[in-house]
C-alpha cells in the first residue's frame, strides 16, 4: 500500500493546521512583531481543540522560528528580522504536484549528501548516525518515534558532510515530508515497511563507514528510489 494524498488532506495533522493559520496571522502582519500571543486556554477555546494541541502548534511554530516562547509568560510573535527566510506551510504539500516538487529536490541532496558523509564524518558523526539507526530499530520502531528517528538519521547524515548547508536544506525538507511519511505507515503492512526502511538505512550508514562515496551514493538511490514507491511519487530518473 502506498500514500494517498486525499487522505493526507483529509487528516492533515491538527496541530499542523492551527500552526499554518496562526502562522499566516504573523506573516501577513495581524499578529505584529513581538506581540503577546493569546494564552493556551484562550487559543484552545478559539479553535475548539484541546491545550496539548495548541502546545505542539505552539512548537512547531517555535521550530520554524515564528515564535518565540518566554517561560512563564508566553508565546511571542518573532521579529521580522529574526524570522526564517525559507517557509513552507504544511498545508501546501497536501497537493501532491507540490509535495512532489519538494521531493524531487529532496533527492539529488540527499544523494550527494552521503556521498559527502562518506568522505568526511568524523568518529563523533558516525556515533550520532549509529545512535538513530539505534533509535530506529528499538523497541518503538512501529510508532511514531520510528519516524522520528529515520528523520535524525538523515539529519546527522547531512551534518556528516560538514557542510552546513546540506544540515539546513536537507533538515528543512525532512520536516516538511513527515506528516505524508506517517500516512504513508498508515496505509502500509507496518512490519514491511519498517523492516524494509531499516534495511535501507542499514546500507546507507555501512557505506558511509567504509568511506566509498559510489557505494553511499548508490545506497542512498535506492533508498530514495524506494521510498518514492512507498509515497507513489513519479520522479525523473535519478
């Protein structure tokens, strides 16, 4: 089974959508620039959800640096000049033409990406790659934490080229593909996927450690080409 973007528009993540709409608040202006955002309590009455569902929108607008939380007081409208020239809203990558475009970018950055690792990871990048793959295969390897972790694995692999704009491309894309990745689990046989997933990864950092670029590289194109499957994406050759 594989990913169905109706799907992913029907149940976009909750705390996704109130994040793109107080987001949009912010950016075209009606929130202003340091302003004090409504409290939990309100924000949750506001938009009918509970206060753990405005918490995560709350973090994930953090994350991409729109807001600013103040222990105690509250959460904060960044300053213009402090906010992320590069944002996706979530709720564009529900079109599949749109979430396509972004993985297809996905791709030759992370191929060229181990390639890099290969060449250049240090001792400490290579204990941070072994420590998600870890993470990967644990006990909570069917949750969502398993996706999580396949999502730092690619993070640190991307820090192991020591270039840091490979960490902040490849690290922004991953979090945007994440909601279509769990819905891609959703509608898997989850003990393949995962299996399978893991097995992929497995190459990958074997081929980093040996530091042969080709071997990476290629471990690395048939995890994307596997992965493109699993989403039913149709990319160009690669």
């Amino acid at each position: 089974m594989v990913a169905d973007f109706n799907q992913i528009r029907r149940n976009e993540h909750l705390p996704a959508r109130i994040a793109t709409q107080i987001g949009r608040e912010i950016s075209e202006g009606r929130i202003s620039a340091g302003d004090r955002l409504p409290t939990e309590h309100i924000l949750a009455k506001n938009f009918g959800v509970s206060r753990s569902v405005i918490r995560e929108a709350i973090a994930q607008l953090r994350n991409e640096g729109l807001v600013e939380t103040r222990q105690g007081v509250g959460a904060f409208a960044t300053e213009a000049e402090r906010r992320p020239w590069l944002r996706i809203e979530q709720g564009d990558l529900a079109d599949r033409e749109s979430f396509r475009s972004l993985y297809q970018l996905r791709v030759p950055l992370e191929l060229e990406a181990a390639g890099l690792a290969a060449l250049n990871h240090t001792p400490e990048d290579m204990a941070r790659i072994d420590e998600t793959l870890e993470q990967m295969t644990g006990a909570e390897k069917w949750t969502e934490q398993g996706i999580v972790a396949d999502l730092a694995f690619h993070r640190a692999l991307a820090a192991a080229t020591q270039n840091e704009y490979f960490l902040l491309f490849i690290g922004f894309i991953t979090e945007r593909i994440s909601l279509a990745i769990n819905t891609a689990r959703a509608h898997a046989v989850l003990e393949e996927i995962v299996e399978v997933t893991i097995a992929e990864h497995v190459a990958i950092r074997d081929a980093v450690a040996s530091r042969d670029p080709a071997k990476a590289r290629e471990a690395m194109r048939m995890h994307m080409a596997g992965s493109v499957g699993r989403l039913n994406l149709t990319l160009e050759t690669y």
